[in-house]
C-alpha cells in the first residue's frame, strides 16, 4: 500500500525533531522542512539515510512547494523560548502568520489536513486555574511575549477560519511546557537554564522569588496525544500536558538533587509578563482522545538529564547554537 506522507515544518526542532522519529516509526513518508534558524540538523540526520525522509532546507514563511500528494502538514515551525522571539520578534509574527497561511493554502491544494502547534502562550498570564480551553486569556499584545502569543492566537483564528469557510480539516494541540532530550542547552528555557548550568558548575538562576508555577510534560506523552488528536475528528482547540504543578524554586530544588550539584540558588529578576502560574485542564484530551500523560518528572528528568549529559564539553560551553544572523531582514 502507498504509505501516507506527511510535512512537518520546524521539523529539526525540539519537537518536530520527536514528530519526524514517531511518523518513520509509524511507516509514514515523512517530508520535513526547517530554515534552521532555531532547529538543528543533529536532531534530524539519523534520519537522513532512510527512505522515507527527505528534507527541504526552506523558510515555511515564503511560498512553499512540495511536489506529489500529501496527507497530513503538521505546522511545528516557531521559535519557542523567550530568549529565541525576543531576539527574533519579527520572525516569530512571520511563521504564525505568514508561514501557517501558506500551510493552509498548500493544504487546500493536497486536500490535506493540518494540525498546528499552538500553546499555552495564548492564555497569557491566566486569571483561570487549571485553564481550559473555553478559557480566551490575559494577554498583553505588546509585551515581550506579544510576538509569540498573539502570533499564536492569529494561527489559531486564521486555522478555524480555513476550516469553517473552506471546510478544510484542522486540528490545533495547545502545548503547554514540554521538555526533554534535543531541548537547546541555551534557548533560555528553565530545564536547559538549570541542568547547563549543574553540568557546569554555575549557580541556579532561579526568577523572581520562584513561587510561579509551571506543569512539565515529558516528550514522549506530549507526541502521543498529538498524534492521536491528529488521528481523531475533533477540530477545536485541545490542551496537551501534564497538570503535575510545582512551583519554579521547587523545581530547582528538585534538579539539584537529580544533578548533585553543590551549587546553590540565586535570584534574578522576574521577565516581564511572566505567567504567575500555569496548569492544563486536560478534561478534553481525556475524554476526546482517552489520553493522559504516563511518565513522572522523577522518570522524565532522569531521561533529560541522561541526554544532557551526553552533550561534549564544546556543546556544554557553547554561548550560541542559534543561526540567527543570517535570517534577521
Ligand atoms: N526561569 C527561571 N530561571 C531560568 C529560566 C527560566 O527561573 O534560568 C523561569 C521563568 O521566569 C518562568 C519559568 O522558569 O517563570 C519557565 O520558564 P520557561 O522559559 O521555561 O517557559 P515559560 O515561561 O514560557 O513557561
């Protein structure tokens, strides 16, 4: 039989990375496309002797053509940490924007379906706890973390109204915090921020006084219950996480014993807009997908840490692993 094929934009991230093993491994043909601003290659080479993967060294922003037919788009392109959209702002407005209309144009043309990253972001700094997805959110447009999460919310807007004016099938996942291995050491995010920094002898940098919360999923859980919203009919907004909240100095506290670290704690200025507090409601993904997540932090962060640790000592120092300068028009 003619094996499904797939496109997976931001396929050399962290996630689309994971996406682009899970479809191999399912018997897909997997079409993946990254600029390479924020993905890197090593996620991805494993893959390149196969078959069935090919890649397309192309910014989802500008047209996008892709020869033959194809099933299934899955739009992962964006930069995803605070420190990546506040170095790349306009780029960040780009691929929401521009880069999910072209998915969408291109899946009219395939008589495709599309499936698209969205986010926790888009609840903003949430006056709703757990937040479900009636919820509309706390935004603040120009804030720092306006480029991404209203990028977001315009996906979400542009995404229902192709399927509701072009009776196009979509599904839209809204990640909340997902971690483990191919995460970038220094794309600024809590986890990296605080095993780089255990890994190489540095103090903690903890935000605030630590008492915002965060829920972190594992990547294996986060990727199965995107494909199963993918294989279902359900074209509304689902939440995807895991709802074991903890508190960010917790959180390091927990990493100093994973690590051994003698390091200690220091704190730093709270960025601005950061979310006080943040946990899915995952009723939906329940109900609708009979998905949980299966893998504790304890498992999770053991596994993280295995990868982290397998980085070399230039990996481990390396001040940048971004390619910024080459795209920033
Ligand atoms: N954070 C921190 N130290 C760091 C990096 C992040 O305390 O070195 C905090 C950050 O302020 C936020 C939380 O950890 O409250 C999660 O940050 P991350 O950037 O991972 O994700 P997001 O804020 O988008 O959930």
């Amino acid at each position: 039989m003619e094996k499904k094929r797939v496109l997976i934009t931001g396929a050399a991230g962290f996630l689309g990375s994971h996406l682009c093993d899970r479809f191999i491994k399912d018997g897909f043909h997997v079409i993946a496309m990254d600029n390479l601003i924020t993905g890197r290659l090593s996620n991805i080479e494993h893959l390149f002797p196969n078959e069935n993967f090919e890649f397309y060294h192309q910014d989802v922003s500008q047209f996008i053509h892709v020869p033959g037919k194809l099933d299934y788009i899955l739009h992962f392109a964006s930069p995803a940490s605070p420190i990546d959209y506040l170095k790349i702002p306009i780029q960040t407005l780009k691929v929401g924007s521009l880069g999910i209309h072209n998915c969408l144009g291109l899946a009219r043309v395939k008589n495709a379906r599309v499936l698209i990253a969205s986010t926790s972001e888009v609840y903003g700094d949430p006056e709703v706890h757990p937040q479900t997805e009636e919820y509309w959110g706390n935004v603040n447009p120009i804030g720092p973390r306006g480029v991404y999460d209203e990028a977001k919310r315009f996906q979400e807007a542009m995404t229902m109204a192709y399927h509701t004016y072009h009776g196009l099938e979509t599904r839209i996942v809204r990640i909340f915090n997902t971690y483990g291995p191919r995460m970038r050491l220094n794309d600024g995010r809590v986890l990296p921020a605080f095993i780089g920094q255990s890994l190489r002898g540095e103090d903690l940098t903890v935000f605030g006084d630590g008492s915002q919360t965060r829920a972190f999923c594992y990547v294996d859980d986060l990727i199965e219950g995107i494909v199963r919203l993918l294989f279902s009919d359900y074209s509304d907004p689902v939440n995807i996480g895991n709802p074991d909240e903890i508190t960010i100095g917790e959180f390091a506290e927990e990493i100093i014993k994973l690590t051994g670290t003698s390091q200690k704690v220091i704190y730093k200025d709270l960025p601005v807009n950061d979310p006080k507090q943040r946990q899915p409601d995952i009723t939906k993904a329940k109900e609708i997908l009979d998905w949980s997540p299966k893998v504790s932090r304890e498992e999770g962060l053991k596994l993280t840490y295995e990868y982290f640790k397998s980085l070399s000592e230039e990996e481990l120092h390396h001040k940048e692993h971004n390619n910024f300068d080459a795209y920033i028009k």
